[in-house]
C-alpha cells in the first residue's frame, strides 16, 4: 500500500514539474512570437518617441513615458518597441498557442485598473484601438476635447 501511494507521489510531482517546465518554456516562446508579430521594426527611444509624436501635444512628457513604460511591461514588449498606430487587436494580440496560459489580456485589465484609480479616470478598454488611444486616455488633461492624431480621419 504504501509503495503505491509513493509512485502515485512520485507520478503527481512529475506531472507537476511537467507542467511547470511547459509554462517557463511556453512563456518564452510566446514572447518570442510576439516578437515576431511586430517585424522588424526599428526601436524608438523614448526622446525620440516624444517628439516624433507627442512633443506638439498638451500631454504631459513624465505621464506619456510612465504609460507608455507600464503598457510594454503589462504587454510583456519592450518599451522601445511600442509605436502609437500599434492596435491591440492586430500588432498586439496574443500570439496563438495551445498550451500556455496568456495572460496580457488580463495584465492591460489590471494596468487600466491600477491607472484609473492613480489618475482618478475610467477607460473603457472596449472603446480603446491603439497605444496612441490608450495613452491619451490617461494623458489628456480632463474637461478637454481629445486631439485627433496627424493624418486623423475629420469625420471619424
């Protein structure tokens, strides 16, 4: 009997470290996937970021490096790799996979969370396309009409 409950033992801590191994490992595929969804894009320092496409803005600099910091750690991609036009449900999505858990969905869920309560905001995250949409729903001074982006569709 009690050779049986120590394979059992055994058998269940394999299956344990088995599934373990396959997240670690299946966590850094996905990254590396998502890597790859992006192409081969070029990095963009935040200075640079900021004045190809915020300096003329009303945003403040501090707040739009902050978000845009915290949005590639909840994204699990490097900052410098975020550009504005970035859709979350194009460039952004979740790698597909069979196997890992992924978990960015719910890590932009708690972001947005933690962000409306530091900024005393609410973000509908249904109504938010892009980075450049996400960062200006928490830049935007409140009281003011957004600023359409350069190039914005007038009657979007």
């Amino acid at each position: 009997m009690l050779t049986i409950r120590a394979i059992a033992m055994v058998a269940a801590l394999l299956a344990f470290g088995a599934f373990l191994y396959s997240q670690v490992a299946g966590t850094r595929e996905l990254r590396r996937k998502r890597l790859l969804q992006l192409g081969d894009r070029s990095p963009i320092e935040f200075d640079e970021f900021w004045s190809r496409f915020y300096f003329s803005s009303r945003l403040q600099r501090d707040r739009v490096e902050y978000i845009r910091k915290q949005l590639a750690s909840a994204l699990e991609i490097p900052a410098a790799l975020l550009h504005p036009d970035d859709r979350f449900a194009v460039e952004l999505r979740p790698p597909k996979n069979r196997w890992v858990v992924e978990d960015s969905a719910f890590s932009l869920l708690v972001l947005t969370r933690t962000l409306e309560k530091k900024y005393d905001r609410h973000v509908d995250l249904r109504s938010v396309k892009s980075v450049d949409e996400y960062i200006r729903a928490f830049c935007e001074p409140l009281g003011v009409a957004p600023e359409r982006p350069a190039g914005a569709d007038p009657l979007a």
